[in-house]
C-alpha cells in the first residue's frame, strides 16, 4: 500500500472520529480512537515512536516522540489546541527529515471545521 492510500484511510479514519467525538477533549483520546479505527481498516499502527537525533554521529536520546506510524511509512502528529503554531508544522517536517519518511499528517482535533485542520506534510513524495 502505497503512502497516498494509506493517507486516505488516514483521512476516513479522522473523520469518523471528528464526527463521533467532536471537538474539545483530550489529545489522547483523540489517538486513542484513531489508533482503533485504523486498526479496524486493517492497518498497523504503532504510538510513541522514538525518533533519535544524530549529531555529529553521536545519536543523541533526547525524548522525541511520533505520536502514530501507520504501517511504517505514515507519521500522525494529533493536536488538540486552540490553534496550531507554525512550530507544530516545523516539528512534523523534521521528524520527516530525521525519520526519513515521505509522508506526515498533522491534524488538530479541536475545532469547528475538520477539513480545514489536517495537513499533509511531504519529504521527497
């Protein structure tokens, strides 16, 4: 499965939970429910990945974390704020570059419009 389909059932699976949940709750309910429904579309999803920082070929931990990867090539950042920074978009992007990754959606939960709250962020796509 291609990073495009992939991002499609992505999308579904966002609106489903808009719909069903709405806007206001907690960041981790919002992952909670996507992390079930995209299981439930049959695909693999991992939460909290790791991303280390090399510097200088030192590999430094320094507590970054994905908040989901779908099927090892989707990174999915969820907010759940008033409105996104542009340091949210900065982050996405970098995890991207330090991941290798093609493709990264961020979508912030809280808000009245949910099609106008998911990004798609690209690297080489």
């Amino acid at each position: 499965m291609t990073e495009n389909e992939i991002s499609y059932l992505i999308r579904k699976a966002i609106f489903k939970v808009y719909n069903t949940l709405g806007p206001g709750l907690l960041e981790s309910v919002y992952v909670a429910a996507l992390v079930y429904e995209l299981k439930k579309l049959g695909l693999m999803v991992k939460t909290e990945i790791p991303v280390p920082v090399i510097y200088d070929n030192e590999k430094l931990e320094l507590g970054f974390r994905i908040d989901m990867l779908v099927n090892d090539k989707v990174i999915i950042e969820v907010k759940s704020i008033e409105q996104l920074a542009e340091v949210h978009h900065k982050v996405v992007l970098t995890y991207l570059k330090l991941t290798g990754k093609k493709l990264a959606l961020l979508v912030n939960f809280n808000t009245s419009d949910i099609t106008k709250s998911i990004y798609r962020k690209v690297n080489n796509l």
